[in-house]
C-alpha cells in the first residue's frame, strides 16, 4: 500500500515541509549526563509506568545521534523536531551546561549540513526535578525561570536553529500531570490543573518575548494538542455536554492564546479551584505567534452527566489504535476546519500526528499496514482542510521511532521505524518506506 493525495495537492509540492518528531526523555538516555527530572522520579515510583520502565537508556541517542541522523536523511524530509531537555543544558544554578549545550549544537550543526531544517521544541515535559521540588509548575515563579532558560539555549544555540516551540501540549503538562495525576509529576487536584496550566501559557509568553529579541529570524510558537470533542446525541443536554469538554480540554489553552481570556466554562468553577490570574497576564500570554503546531490523534465523544457536566463514552464498535485511541480521519478535518473559523491563526503545522500499533519484527521486516493506512487517511484528512482553505505548511509524523511512550513505558510502538531495545537496531518499517515513497514523489 502506498500513502496516495490528490495529484494537484498542496502537500505534493516541496513548498510544503514534512519532517520527523522525537522528544529528548523519550529517545535520549544518558540520563546520568544530565540533572533528574520529574519523569525520572515518576518512573522511580512503583505503579507509574505500566512495564516499570525509565528513560536511562530509551533509544541511547545521545550515544547513537550520528546513526539517527543519516537514518532522518534516509527518509528525504525536510526537517526534524527534536526538544531539548532542560536538565541537560542547564546547572541548578541556572548557569549553562556546556557539555549538554556541546550535544545539541553538534547534532543541530549536523542537521544543517544536511540541509534538514530543525524545528526545536524547548519544553517536551521534563522538567528539572528541583524545580519541581520548589513547586513545579504551581509556582509561578517556574514560568519566569523557563525564560530564562529559554534565553540561555537560545543564546548558545545561534542562529542553528529554524523554529522553536516555547511547549508541547501544555494540556498534557497540566491535566495529565497535576490535575489527574497520571504523568509526572503525579499530583492529582482539580486546583492544580487549571494554576499549572496558566503558569505555563504564561511561561509561554514570557518566552516569546525572549524569543522575538534573540531569535527574531526563526519562526516561533507553540504546539498544542486536539481531541475534538463530539455529543453521542443530538440532544442538547449532550451537545452542551460537548462544548464544555471542548473548552476544558481543548479551547482552554488556545483562547488565551487569541482571544486573551479564558473560555466560558471559567465561571462554573468553584471559587477554590479558580487558578490566580495576575493583573497583565493575558497581555503577556498573547504574544504573536510565528506558526501554530497541531497535534492530533483522535477524537472523544461525550455525553451530559449530572455530576461532572461532561462524561465520555468509548466508541466500542470502532476501529482503534494499540493504545485504543479511536482512528475516525474526518475529526481532524472538522478539527482543523474549525480553529480556521474560530481564530485568526498564523500558518500550522501538524507537528505530531500517528499511531500506536501492534508491530511485529519478522525475517527483519514490520509490516505495519495499519499504521500505513492511518497515515493515508490523516494525510488526506489535512489535505481536505488546506482545499477548505486552512493555511497548513506542514507535517510531521510522531514518530520517528519507536520510543519510550510516557505512562506506557515501552509497550506501545509509535515509530515508523521499529526499534529493537536489547539491540538498538533500527528497522524501517512498511510505513517509513511508504512516507519516503511521497516525500521522494513530490515536484
Ligand atoms: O508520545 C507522545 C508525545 O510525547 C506527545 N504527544 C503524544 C504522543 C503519543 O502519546
């Protein structure tokens, strides 16, 4: 099977970027070259991680980074979105790593010899562990030490660097890890979720202003996550249901963004749950923005409940992932349909889309024909966006190998390249070969 767009598409012109994405904890090992931070303690508590696992090791690419490149190469993208890990460019006193530093710029000035543009991303959720001693991402404080940190790395980065992404999903970051506690740093109460959240989007505007004074010629911005929200009935009790999951989940990190407010769904919360907003923050928050990075894998679907207002139901009878995420292609068009209606958006990337699947290693060969055909469709999904004139000018598939997949550990693949943990081999799979096949097809 190949991955197949309509001849006259967009996304069969180079003018469009295709890359790869990886985050530091979950590929890079070498863990005792860098300070801990929040994963490696979550991964340490027993009952965190499904298989026990940790990122010591994970796919040793601090070690392997050379073969990784030529394996980037190999593929013919663009570009590669990589994110730096925190504990690893910078002291606890806040003063830089010049042996962490050393690693990045050598495999950021490798990427450019190859002409492969790279798409940094400054915060993929590991966080230093002592700054979590401190508070975390509840301490305010936390938001003004990320701009600093992001002042430094840029500073030692130079002008290596063709886009940075201030955070990675910072829903992830703050429901995940503080609300419900199933990432690290494992806290779970209400209260939480919505202060960490505000504390990063305001880290996030606190770094772009550091971003737009020392790299003003990169493109700059920030990655979110989407899980668009459905009612199961046309009732409306249910499609109220929705849109309040909608704005919890999802509208809640991108309208401060644009609309420098918080959505709606503000005011049905408990005065104690209420984060503390400071005079100016949206001001800060609602820096301009370079690109907006997507990242999509599927969608949820809600009904009314009288005691949380939202509760999702699974979609028993339909197709999913390894991970039993809902495969359902046209969300992503609706999805990104409407953030065209809703926002006036800078130009997105899809900077992370793809599918835990059951991967088999045979005679040396995985045949990943569902991944495969999750790529077809979503690529097509987007495809249908840009005809509906939703200004996309990029794609990146999560990812480029199997790695460590946070509270899963090691049990689910997301790579199109397969990754042998005992052995670190490295083995395209059918659906490496079937993105190299479009990419090296393009005119
Ligand atoms: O592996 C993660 C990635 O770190 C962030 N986005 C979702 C991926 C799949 O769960």
């Amino acid at each position: 099977m190949k991955i197949m767009l309509p001849a006259n598409s967009k996304m069969q012109s180079k003018a469009f970027t295709y890359g790869v994405a990886t985050a530091s904890f979950q590929i890079e090992g070498a863990a005792d070259s860098r300070l801990a931070c929040i994963w490696d303690t979550f991964c340490a508590t027993p009952g965190k991680v499904r298989d026990g696992s940790n990122g010591d090791q994970a796919c040793e690419h601090v070690k392997l980074w050379r073969e990784d490149i030529d394996l980037i190469e190999s593929l013919g993208v663009d570009a590669y979105r990589l994110s730096i890990s925190w504990p690893r460019v910078l002291h606890k006193d806040g003063s830089l790593n010049t042996q962490g530093v050393q690693f990045y710029t050598d495999l950021l000035d490798e990427l450019n010899r190859r002409g492969i543009k790279p798409f940094v991303t400054l915060y993929h959720w590991d966080l230093p562990q002592h700054i979590e001693d401190n508070g975390g991402w509840l301490n305010r404080e936390t938001a003004y030490l990320f701009a600093d940190y992001t002042d430094k790395v840029t500073q030692a980065f130079g002008d290596r660097v063709y886009s940075y992404a201030t955070f990675n999903e910072p829903f992830c970051s703050s429901y995940l890890g503080y609300e419900i506690g199933v990432h690290a740093p494992g806290l779970a109460k209400k209260s939480y979720g919505r202060q960490s959240a505000h504390h990063l989007l305001l880290a996030h505007g606190l770094a772009m202003k550091v971003l737009q004074k020392n790299s003003p010629n990169t493109e700059n911005g920030i990655v979110l996550n989407f899980t668009p929200c459905y009612s199961a009935t046309d009732s409306a009790e249910d499609v109220q249901a929705a849109s309040k999951a909608d704005q919890y989940f999802n509208q809640w990190y991108i309208k401060p963004l644009f609309d420098r407010c918080y959505p709606e769904i503000i005011n049905d919360f408990a005065t104690e749950d209420m984060p503390v907003i400071e005079e100016g923050d949206f001001d800060i928050i609602a820096q301009p923005i370079d690109f907006l990075g997507i990242n999509f894998y599927t969608r949820a679907v809600y009904k009314a409940d009288a005691v949380t207002g939202f509760s999702q139901i699974d979609m028993v009878d339909n197709p999913k992932t390894d991970i039993g995420w809902e495969i359902y292609p046209q969300s992503f068009t609706d999805l990104l349909t409407s953030l065209h209606a809703l926002y006036p958006l800078p130009p997105m990337y899809i900077t992370e889309n793809g599918a835990a699947m059951g991967d088999k290693l045979i005679d040396g060969k995985v045949d990943d024909q569902d991944r495969l055909a999750y790529y077809d469709a979503h690529l097509n999904a987007v495809n249908n966006a840009i005809e509906q004139g939703v200004n996309i000018v990029g794609y990146f598939a999560w990812s480029l190998m199997d790695n460590f997949e946070w509270a899963e550990g090691y049990l689910k693949r997301f790579g199109i390249v397969y990754v042998d943990y005992d052995t670190q081999k490295r083995t395209l799979k059918s659906s490496a070969y079937a993105y190299k096949n479009l990419l090296a097809n393009r005119k």
